[in-house]
C-alpha cells in the first residue's frame, strides 16, 4: 500500500500508539520540527510524540511541549554506518511505535525506521525510498516553504495546507534563567544577545563589534551567543565592546538556549540561534541577505527583519553560502547604526508590553 491509511482517517482518539518523527538535524530546521509536533497533537492528543535526535540538538527536545522523549543516537553524515543503523533500529523496536515520520527526503533517513518494521512510514518519496517507506506522499517540489514540506506530512493525505501552521515554542521556566544568570555572574537587567554565527559566511553580517560598541555606549550590556566555531567572532566583539560584553559561546546548546530566553532582544543572522530566540518568545532581529525571509524566517515572526534597502541587487536572493557576486553588497549596506537603533525601538516596545 503506498497511500495513507491510518493518516488519511479523520483523529482516532483511542489509538494510542506513539509517534517518532525523523526530522532534520540542523538547529534552525530542528526548531522548525515543533510545529509538526504541534500538528500530530491536535489530530491524537493520547497519542505521545518522540524525535530523534542528535547529541547537539538534544537539549532543545526539554524545552519543547508535547515532545514526551528525545531518542538521541549519532549517525555520521557522510557514510551509511551499517551498525549503527542496526542498532538504532533495535532501539525503535523496543520502543514500539505505530508511525514513522520521516521528514529528510534521504534514502539513509529512512533505513533504520524500516529495519525496524514500524508499521506506517510516511514520508516524501525523494530518493527513491520504495520499499523503506510504505506511506508515500508526493508532490514536494509544488510545495513552496521548508515548513509546508515537512507539516504537510502530519496533515491526512491531500489535505490542503493551512493560512497558517502553528508556530514552534520553547519554553524555559523562570528559576532556569535565574539560576543560569547567577551561575554566570550575570545581572538582572536587560541585555542584548548577539548570535554572529551561521552555517555558510554569506549569511553573515559583519558589523558585530561595531554594533556592539555603539550598544555598550548607549549603555546596554551585550552577550556573544554561539558555539565553539563562533569564539574567534566573540574575541574580536568583546575586544570592540569592551568589559560590558561578555562571550557566552560554548560546547552546550542548552547555554544558548538560557541565552535567548534570558535576552531582553536577540540579534542574529539566519541561523539555528534566530530559531530558538523566537519560538522562545524573545524580541528576535534577524539580518537577512542572500536568504529570503519568506521562505527561511521564523514562522513565530521577527520583531524586526533588517534587510539592505539602498539598492536592487538582481543577485538577491542567492541562496548560496558563499557571495560570488556583488562583494557581498547585500549584508555590507546594512549600517551597524541602523542595526542599533533597531534594536533600541524593539527594547522601547517590548518594555511597553510589559509595563501595560
């Protein structure tokens, strides 16, 4: 049977079985994942979700509501990983779970749910994965955003898409982000978080420790936000900013995570970090140049999204990692001035939310 059975039929509220969703490993993506997790809820409230997971992104599965475990098990990129795969397909047999989503359109992806004989394994046809997957969906070039590719497989069989999906959360208790404020020697006030990090340099706006610089002297305490690829960045920031700046990067998403939630206003490239600080409710600036906002920005919305607006470069967007054109115009144009006055109007506004 190559068509949905079980998922095509209108929320059984008696099943029970649980849920794996296979999703992307990225950070950003991985974010993203929550709101299939919400869409699977609504349709079987009994029914309990789990996502597989890597070592790096495991913390955020704590964070997430509705996710009941994450299954963290490592497989390298760049081979199959025979054994591994084995094992990690006896681990989903114990589990017992009824469905398999399955949301990269990888051949490998696939493998371990299949060994492990989980009875619905929906997922994109892609890489011609007849035989692993038995739930096929089709159409996934017609679809137009990442988030519509993997939610849709959640939805009944040729469900049209929704105006709107609902939008990934994290939530982090209060004493959390006390306790890491204290732990870290932080004071109580608001500060901005800075996450100059990205996978591909084009995505990367280079005004950092200038626009660090300008926020210490408007009196503001500043953090570097990333992970250990981002320390050189910090150093160079925190040299320009001075002793209000402090580098956070570090070995542990969670870090990042307290990070954001701690944040009176995140500012960041397209990246994984941009993700957590929004689904995290924090006011999130996300700078954007060779990525296009529509198909790449938090569904949660951005308190401000900071594109250069002098001129029209037919390069963009570009999607590509690396500027090949232009000499990076796109990101180059975007003044750190402009960055932080940005970032002073969504403090102004986010404290009149508060204060009313």
């Amino acid at each position: 049977m190559n068509r949905d059975s079980q998922l095509s039929g209108s929320a059984d509220r008696s099943d029970t079985r649980p849920i794996l969703i296979v999703p992307y490993m990225w950070i950003g993506d991985f974010v993203r994942n929550h709101t299939v997790v919400r869409v699977l809820k609504e349709r079987w409230p009994n029914r309990p979700v789990d996502l597989l997971t890597t070592s790096l992104c495991a913390p955020l599965v704590d964070y997430m509501p509705g996710v009941r475990a994450g299954i963290v098990w490592d497989l390298p990129r760049s081979r199959l990983a025979v054994g591994r795969q084995f094992g990690l397909a006896k681990l989903l047999r114990e589990r017992n779970y009824g469905t398999a989503l399955v949301l990269p359109r990888t051949w490998k992806a696939a493998i371990a749910p299949a060994l492990a004989g989980i009875p619905e394994r929906v997922g994109f046809v892609g890489e011609f994965r007849f035989g692993l997957l038995n739930r096929w969906r089709w159409g996934e070039k017609k679809l137009p955003r990442f988030i519509d590719k993997n939610a849709a497989l959640a939805q009944p069989y040729g469900a049209p898409l929704p105006p709107e999906w609902p939008v990934p959360q994290l939530r982090v208790p209060a004493e959390d982000i006390v306790r890491w404020r204290q732990a870290n020697g932080l004071s109580a006030g608001a500060a901005v978080a800075l996450a100059p990090g990205s996978v591909g340099v084009s995505k990367r706006w280079t005004y950092y420790p200038e626009a660090a610089r300008l926020l210490v002297e408007r009196g503001l305490e500043v953090w570097v936000v990333g992970g250990p690829a981002e320390k050189g960045l910090a150093q160079e920031i925190v040299a320009a900013g001075g002793p209000d700046v402090r580098d956070l990067t570090g070995t542990d998403l969670r870090n990042g995570v307290l990070a954001m939630a701690a944040a009176g206003v995140s500012i960041s490239n397209d990246s994984g970090l941009m993700h957590i600080a929004a689904a995290l409710g924090t006011p999130t600036m996300g700078i954007f140049g060779p990525t296009s906002p529509y198909l790449w920005a938090p569904l949660n919305g951005l308190a401000a999204t900071v594109v250069q607006d002098k001129s029209v470069l037919s390069c963009q967007p570009c999607q590509s990692t690396i500027c090949k054109m232009n000499d990076h115009r796109c990101m180059r144009d975007i003044a750190a001035s402009e960055v932080v006055g940005i970032a002073q109007r969504v403090l102004r506004e986010a404290g009149a939310r508060v204060t009313t």
